[in-house]
C-alpha cells in the first residue's frame, strides 16, 4: 500500500427495494425514504436514501478491497448531499478510495463517494491497519 494507491474503484445500484430492506434493517422508517408525496411536502426533491445506507455502501467498497472489515479502525463522513432514488431507474453511486497518507501501523483511506457528478460524502475517511 502507497500513498496514492487507488485501492478500491465501483459502483452501487440502489433501488427503492434496497431502501425497504435497509429500513428494516435499520429500523429507520421516516417516509422520505420511501414515500414521494411526503419528501415533496418537506421541500426534498424525492425519495432520499439513508444517509448511513450511503455511508454503508461506501465502507463495504473498502472493507471487500481488504478483504478485512476488522483492519478499519475509524471512520467518519460529512454528509454533503442526498441521494436521490429515482422510483423506476434508481440511483449510483461511485465510490473511489485512495491512500492519503500512511504512519505508525495504519494507512488513511480517503474516499470520493457520489451520486452522479455530484459528492455525497465529504471528508469521507477510514483509518485502516495496513
């Protein structure tokens, strides 16, 4: 591992089913997250995916590039923008880790995660034994 390594590049299909299940999972059942007419009411521009889904997704593109969920030892997010999950065609979303920096045993993992040309995640960084 190399500071500037891409360690791990891909993108996730979610779907308005994928927001079902992690409600239930969750236990996170607000209706903006499943209901048009209620995230048009509270002036949002559709159905939002979690943000901690989004978080999630973007963890698990690391965790399955180290083969290892136990070596990340931190991990923090700034949430910038929604997901918007379109009811037929649904949302991607990109997630790109690199290698920030590397010192005393860990490496930190800087993440680029969006939704289209837009960044959903800022200061999205893990902290990784190397």
């Amino acid at each position: 591992m190399n500071i500037g390594d891409v360690i791990a590049e891909r993108s996730v299909h979610v779907t308005r089913e994928s927001l079902v299940r992690y409600a239930g999972a969750s236990g996170d059942f607000n209706p903006i997250h499943y209901r048009d007419d209620v995230a048009q009411r509270v002036g949002l521009p559709g159905v939002l995916a979690h943000g901690m889904l989004t978080m999630g997704i973007a963890g698990s593109v690391v965790a399955d590039a180290l083969g290892d969920a136990g070596r990340i030892v931190e991990y923090g997010v700034k949430f910038t923008k929604p997901v918007v999950v379109d009811p037929e065609t649904g949302a991607d979303v990109t997630v790109r880790a690199v290698v920030g920096a590397i010192d005393d045993g860990t490496a930190r993992i800087d993440l680029t995660v969006a939704h289209g040309e837009t960044k959903v995640l800022g200061k999205a960084q893990l902290r990784v034994r190397v």
